[in-house]
C-alpha cells in the first residue's frame, strides 16, 4: 500500500514537472542527462533527510556512532570508525545517542521527525531555485531534486517492513509508548553507554522492569546491569538468575554467559555452574568482560596470581580517565573484585 502510494505520487509529480516545463517552453533534457539528475537527486535527498536527523540529534548532544547506506556501515570501536559490508540497504541510517534518559522520549520524538522535516525544506526550496530559473537544465535539475526530497517526507507515513520501520513508525510508537517503545528504549541503552557519559543505574528503570517480566534473556541481563551499577544486589540477583533459567545451554550469546559466570563465580557461591558457563561461551565478545570474568574464576580457584594478571590486563583496556557509562562499569567491578580478593588473602 505504501509502495503504491510512492508510486502514485511521484507519478503525479512527474505530470506536473512535465507540465511546467511545456508552460516555460524548454525542451526536456536527454534521458541520460535526466537519468543522472535522479540518481544525484536521491544521493542528495538521502543526505538532506539523514542529516536533518543527525542535525536535530547534535542540538541535543547525542553523540552519532553509526550510520550507512547501500551495502556499507560505519560504526564507533574504540576512538575510531569501522568499516564493514553489510545486506544491500535500499536508504541510508544515522544512529546517535543521548547522554542521558532524562528528556529522551522528547529527543527522540524530535529527531525521528527532523528528519522528514529537513525533507520537506529542502524539497520547497529546490521547487523554488527551479520555479525562478530561466534555463532549462537548471530547472529540470532542481524540479527533480525537488521532486525526490518531497517524496522523501512520506517517510512520515507509519510503516514496518522486515523488522524495519520508517521515521513515522517509530514515532508513532514513541507517542503511543507501551512495549513498542520500551523497545526502542532497550535499543539505545548500551550503546549509549557505550559512547556517552551514561551510566547503567541511570537507565530508566520502569521500562527495563516491565522488558524483564517477558522471557527474553537480553531483557533481564540489561535489567541486571541497571541494578548491579546501582548497587542492588537483591534486585541484581533476581535478574541474573531468571537471565540464567532462560539462556540456551548451546551456543548461548558470549557475553550474557561470560557475565552469568562471572556473577556465579563472584556472587552466587557456585564455582562449578560458573565454569560451565564459561565453557558455553563462543564468537565474538567483550574482551574486558571476557577477562573479569576469567579473573573471578582463577580467583575461586585459588589462583590469585593469575586473577591479579587477568584483573590488570583487563583494567589496562578501560580508558584513562575512565568518562563512558560502561567503561566506570567495568571499573567499578574490577575494583570490587579485587576488594573481593584482598578480603579473602585476610580471612
């Protein structure tokens, strides 16, 4: 329906550029000329509508750390950019996040509308370079930027395909909220932390609660984090053990076992249940998380000098100063862990 819809009316505002130009007298250019306007129309409306998201996103301090077009995305890693191929994407994405929860359904609401928006203005002001020109390439040239950059503001229009939404399905669930948006929450949330100041207790808890009351185990690990940064063992525990009933015994996602057998082996008393987790664990991984954990194993062990040197080698990946939510994280742990250690060599 939606693709009809773009169909329609890009129809009819094909009929009107070829109208106008009958009106002005000017002969339309060849059909690879006009090939080319449209292909540098649609790379320049795909910029304009990105960067109308991008620009509302730098208003409020959010910190971009991927975006992409075709089949090419660029992600943060460290200090730096990444590069990677990835499924052929018919469009472009910016993905930016905030520094903090407090005003974020606001934000959010506001760059998935920019987005559009920019869309829009661009669109009218390319109508308007070729409405006062007098020569005929110049016209056909922004008549069709214009014609694109406003068939772009359909985006508006609230439509999901292949787990995909547009910009006006995303708001639309941020407006309505309930489980549609806490997931658009839960989406931004290590990322977030990942790049920005943001610390894990500050996570909005009443949308990770109701996340964690589903059977999904990435759910109840995220709400596990929230809690252990705040210093609510309780809490944390009863969301590490649910994460643990629900995660698959094969092949289950590394760094959700590396964290159960960290907690286990630090925490929950349960050396032999730790090890078996640590021995589930495959692909790829957060290498400091990969190295705490092992550090809390070799500890229960008895193998102090080994949980010192996995302890140091872990600490020397974290940043310094340490200014990322997840980077204080991990510092936090490793701190305590060696708390942990010096408190059983006096016992």
């Amino acid at each position: 329906m939606v693709t009809l819809l773009v169909v329609i009316c890009g129809i009819g505002l094909h009929a009107l550029l070829v109208q106008a130009e009958i009106a002005r007298g000017f002969d339309p250019p060849s059909v690879a000329v006009r090939a080319g306007f449209i292909t540098a129309g649609i790379v320049v409306s795909v910029i304009v509508h990105e960067y109308g998201h991008r620009l509302a996103g730098m208003a409020f301090g959010w910190r971009c750390v991927g975006f992409g077009f075709g089949p090419f995305e660029f992600c943060r890693e460290g200090s730096g950019w990444k590069r990677k191929r990835v499924r052929m994407l018919w469009g472009a994405f910016v993905r930016q996040m905030p520094s903090s929860m407090a005003s974020y359904r606001q934000e959010k609401a506001v760059t998935l509308f920019c987005g559009p928006l920019a869309s829009l203005t661009f669109g009218l002001l390319f109508a308007a370079i070729a409405w006062s020109s007098t020569d005929a390439v110049v016209f056909d040239l922004f008549a069709r930027f214009a014609m694109i950059s406003l068939l772009f503001v359909l985006n508006l229009i609230p439509f999901a395909k292949n787990g995909i939404g547009s910009d006006g399905y995303r708001l639309w669930q941020v407006i309505r909220g309930g489980s549609g948006y806490d997931e658009i929450v839960r989406d931004s949330l290590t990322e977030a932390s990942t790049f920005t100041p943001l610390r894990l207790r500050d996570w909005p808890q009443p949308a990770l609660l109701r996340l964690a009351a589903k059977d999904d185990p990435f759910n109840c690990y995220l709400a596990y984090l929230r809690a252990m940064d705040a210093g609510e063992n309780a809490a944390a525990e009863r969301f590490m053990r649910k994460m643990i009933a629900l995660l698959p015994t094969t092949e289950p996602y590394s760094n959700l076992a590396w964290e159960a057998a960290y907690w286990l082996a630090a925490y929950g008393d349960d050396p032999a249940a730790a090890h078996r987790w640590a021995e589930r664990t495959g692909g790829e991984e957060d290498p400091a998380m990969r190295l705490r954990a092992q550090a809390a194993l070799a500890f229960v062990d008895g193998e102090g000098d080994q949980a010192q040197r996995l302890m140091k080698e872990a600490l020397a990946r974290i940043p310094t100063p340490a200014v990322y939510g997840a980077d204080l994280f991990e510092l936090d742990r490793l701190n305590q862990l060696s708390g942990f250690a010096v408190g059983a060599l006096d016992a």
